[in-house]
C-alpha cells in the first residue's frame, strides 16, 4: 500500500495573512522579481518593443509554475507498507532534503485516529486586532478561533508515534484510518 499526503501537520496556521502570503503569492512575487531584473537588464541595452512584453508574460509565466512547483512547493509526505517484504518506509519529501524513516511491519503496534484542539494563545492580542479591524470595517473570519484537527497515526513497538495524515474533517480521518487497518488485516 502507497499512501501519498501532503497534510500531515496538526498546527494552527497564519490567520492574519493565510488568504495573502501563501505559496502562489510567494511564486508570483519571486516570478515577478526574475522578470522585472531581466526587464531592466534588456531595457539598459536594448529598445524594448512589444515583443518584449509578450515574452516577458511568457517569462512569468513558466517561472510562476517553476517557482510554485519546485521552490515553493508543499512538503509530501509518502508511506509504502510492504507486507511481503515485511517493512513500512516513511519519507518526507522537501525542498532540500528528503528524510526516510523505515521499521519493521511487526513493530507496528496500532493505528490511531486522535483529535487536537489548538487554541489561541494571546486573548488579549486577539481582542486588540479584532477591535482594530472593527475600527477599519473589517472582519477576519476564524480569527482567534481553536483549531480543530483529526489526525492519523502510526504507533510503533517503541511506543514511537508518527503522525501519517491530519483534517479538519472527522470523516476524511477516519476514511484513511479505516483504508489503512483493513489493508493491514488482510
């Protein structure tokens, strides 16, 4: 069995800039920078023209993806259990470095489905910035709110846990956890 995830963590994000700085953002302004510094590399020797321009949106474009696919990209994290070989391997793909994790399938003691709760950690800095917001006529939706999260884990003989897959949905968690226990009773 391959189970291929990217949400593996159980933490409270940004709420103040989640709808802003996120990774498209940070492709688009790295995208937007590399084309601006060649823009101003070919405008110094060279007249710029409309093909220029189209070039350049070309430019951003494939940089956009590049940045967002290879530097910005989300950490994957990738488990094989191999009941024929006897070995569960789990690796965490990242943008630099790649960590591989491997025990024994009969050191593997349970499946588990947990839930955590995360609350806000400063009230009275929470107060301040709604009531800023206010001031401004905005609101910040989910701001201050705890965090719930459903996780999957793996516990091993070693009493060692690793969480494997993390939702705000109870039945996206239960779904995987019930897929990997049957697969592992056959």
């Amino acid at each position: 069995m391959i189970f291929k995830t990217t949400s593996f963590k159980a933490e409270k994000g940004n709420v103040l800039h989640s709808g802003i700085y996120n990774r498209e953002m940070s492709a688009s302004l790295a995208a937007g920078a590399v084309v601006m510094l060649s823009g101003f590399f070919f405008a110094a020797k060279y007249r710029i023209t409309a093909v220029h321009f189209i070039a350049a949106l070309f430019l951003f474009i494939i940089l956009f993806l590049v940045f967002r696919a290879y530097i910005f990209g989300e950490p994957l994290l990738g488990v094989v259990i191999d009941k024929e070989k006897g070995n569960i391997d789990i690796s965490l793909d990242r943008i630099f470095g790649k960590k591989n994790l491997s025990f024994p399938f009969a050191s593997l003691e349970d499946i588990r489905k947990d839930h955590k709760s995360i609350a806000a950690e400063n009230p009275d800095g929470i107060k301040f910035v709604e009531k800023i917001a206010l001031q401004h006529g905005t609101v910040i939706p989910g701001f201050g709110k705890t965090a719930e999260f459903y996780t999957v884990e793996m516990e091993f003989e070693s009493r060692q846990r690793i969480m494997i897959f993390s939702s705000e949905d109870s039945a996206a968690a239960d779904d995987i956890a019930l897929k990997i226990k049957n697969f592992i009773e056959r």
